[in-house]
C-alpha cells in the first residue's frame, strides 16, 4: 500500500494556494456576503435632479437588495427645502444615467404624504431580473417630489457602496 500525502502526489502548490488563502483571506466566510448589495448613504438633493432645481432640500437613502429573495429593503430620511412644501410622491425612476429623467420603474407607497422633515422604512417586492439588472448596474435612482417642486425635489442614484 503505497503512503499517499499532499507532499507526494504533487498537490503540495495547490495546500500552499490554498493555505496562503486562508491566511489572507481569514477562515471564516458569510455566506451571505455575496447575496447582499448595499446601497449606503445615497446623497439626496435638488442639485441631483435633471434639470437641477434649487432646494435647500436634502436627504439620504440607505438599503440593502437581497439578491436570493430579490427584495430592496431601504430607509430614506429627508427633509425638504421649503418650510411650507411637503412631500408629494416618492418612486424609483429608471433606467437613468446621472444626466437622464425616465419614468417610474417601482412606486413607493404607504410613505408619509404631506410631511416636510421625515424618515420612511420599506421594501420593494421582488424586482424580476430587468430590474434587478438595472438596479445592481446603477440604472435606478429615488426621486422625492414635493408640493413645491412636483416634478421631483430630492434625488439620488443608486449606485453601490
């Protein structure tokens, strides 16, 4: 019976690959690193708007897609730049570069209407693939629109973190 080893049989450069990993890498893996995208501290404001508007307006939007139950869970703060202005619609536009407007691509309800200063936690329902292509590629932004600025006053793109 020959004595068979990782020494002997030539695996020796695939244990040192392997073991110099390890050791870089760290022993230990989340397995679910990999199944979660996050979207952190999105800058909300006029200014990112097409075409700008003026508002002293400001806002963040922070959320993690899940991409084994398809699902975008986000909380977004904002408040708006007009004391007597307060929110109108709020959706996820795309697919959009920096320097495009498109249409909505998944509403956002059940957001508090006519508040000026405010912080909303949601989710989306499972996006289908076209939309989880757009969305992981940076093609989706959150439009904030206001009684003040109904075509959109606090916008930020999605783009990972």
């Amino acid at each position: 019976m020959k004595n068979r080893n990782l020494f002997s049989s030539g695996k020796l450069g695939l244990f040192a690959c392997l073991t110099a990993l390890l050791l870089v890498t760290g022993c230990e893996k989340d397995e679910t690193d990999n199944n979660l995208v996050a979207f952190n501290n999105i800058a909300l404001s006029g200014a990112n708007e097409v075409p700008a508007v003026s508002s002293s307006g400001s806002g963040t939007f922070n959320g993690t897609y899940n991409r084994t139950t398809k699902v975008l869970t986000y909380t977004v703060m904002w408040s708006l730049g007009t004391p007597s202005a307060t929110t109108a619609g709020m959706h996820f536009h795309g697919p959009a570069e920096l320097t495009e407007s498109k249409g909505v691509r998944v509403p956002i309800t059940g957001f508090p209407t006519g508040s000026t200063n405010q912080t909303f936690t949601s989710s989306t329902a499972p996006l289908d693939a076209t939309q989880e292509e757009e969305l992981l590629n940076g093609k989706w932004y959150i439009n904030i629109h206001s009684t003040t600025v109904p075509g959109g006053e606090l916008r930020g793109q999605l783009i990972r973190r």
